[in-house]
C-alpha cells in the first residue's frame, strides 16, 4: 500500500508590510483602530507556518524634518515619521514577529526627498528597484499586503504594484489594513482591479 504524501504548498509567496510605524498606530498620524488591527497582524504572522513566505519586506516613512508633506510646511499632514525618530520605528510587536520568521527581512525606505511626498514605495525609485528585483529573484508568485493605510499608502503601493505587472499576484489582507476612511476606498481599488482578499 502507497504511502500517503503530504501536499506541501510550494507557491512562493511575499509578505509585503506597508508602513507599520508608531505615528499611524498611536503617534502623530494615528490610524483609528491601528493598534488592535496590527496586533492581530503580529499574531498571523506568528502564527504562520515555517516557510510559508519566502520572503518578508517592510515599508517605511522615513522623512526629513522638514518634509514639504507636514502641515508647517504648507503640507496636509501633521510632522510623522522623522528620520531616526521613534514615530518611524516599525511597531515592536510586528517587528519581532517578523524576525523571528525572517531575519533577513528588508525595510524599505520612502519619502527621504524633502520636496517630494511618496505615499506607494514604488515611488521611490530605489526602493521600487529592490522590490521589484526581490519579486523576480524569489520568482514570486504571490504578494501578500498588509499594513497602514489601505486609503493612502497601502493603496497606492497596490495600484503601482498593478501598474508594474504584478496585479494578478496581489492576495489583500483586508483583517490586517487599517484606513482612515470606512475601508471604502481600499474595496473599490481591489473591485476595480479584482484584486484576491485573504
């Protein structure tokens, strides 16, 4: 008699996080509801199978003082995510979920440029460069996304992710986005697209 065979998953997959920093959880720039939602993010990570991604990216604001987005300086936002500043640190609890996976896990770094406002990391030209290779790479065959905000950047990292050929990989972690708005904006993105949620 056979013996029965285990089917072992092997699509590879990215988790890409979008700018899970204390001033969208609980800083300057507070998303309502972040804490909650990116807990429960940490805990899917953890809760994940060994070698379920092959890959992990995170993104991050990472701004200049006096970034030409903060309302001071004739911007929409209040001053967040300052270089260096803890409002910019990844949340602790997503951060070592992830390190305990993947300790090679990369930061990806957007918004640098004092004049320009990056809400997608493809926007930022080395940014884009390191992710899309990583997606080639890996030959990855899904892209998980998850983070803050569906309506701004985790929105607008999709939709460039769409527009550079990737739209059919896209897995939308919509328990584990938080927006500013009802979740709205992020529903039409992916409708509009059709976009798979997870």
């Amino acid at each position: 008699m056979a013996q029965k065979e285990s089917i072992k998953d092997c699509t590879k997959k990215l988790l890409l996080l979008v700018d899970v920093q204390y001033d969208f959880i609980n800083g300057s720039l507070a998303v309502e509801g972040a804490p909650a939602v990116m807990d429960s993010l940490a805990n899917y990570i953890a809760s994940q199978p060994e070698g379920m991604f092959d890959t992990i990216v995170m993104t991050a604001d990472f701004h200049p003082y006096n970034h030409s987005s903060f309302k001071d300086n004739g911007g929409l936002w209040p001053v967040h995510c300052v270089q260096h500043s803890h409002g910019a640190s990844i949340y602790q609890p997503v951060l070592e979920a992830v390190m305990k996976r993947f300790p090679e896990a990369q930061v990806l770094t957007k918004g640098e440029d004092m004049a320009v406002d990056e809400y997608s990391i493809l926007a930022n030209e080395t940014s884009a460069k390191k992710l899309l290779a990583m997606i080639e790479e890996h030959e990855i065959q899904e892209i998980y996304v998850a983070g803050l905000c569906g309506d701004y950047c985790v929105g607008n990292s999709i939709k460039d992710l769409v527009q550079a050929g990737h739209g059919d990989k896209i897995r939308v972690l919509t328990k584990y986005i938080g927006n500013i708005d009802d979740g709205t904006t992020l529903r039409n993105l992916m409708a509009e697209h059709n976009l798979q949620e997870r």
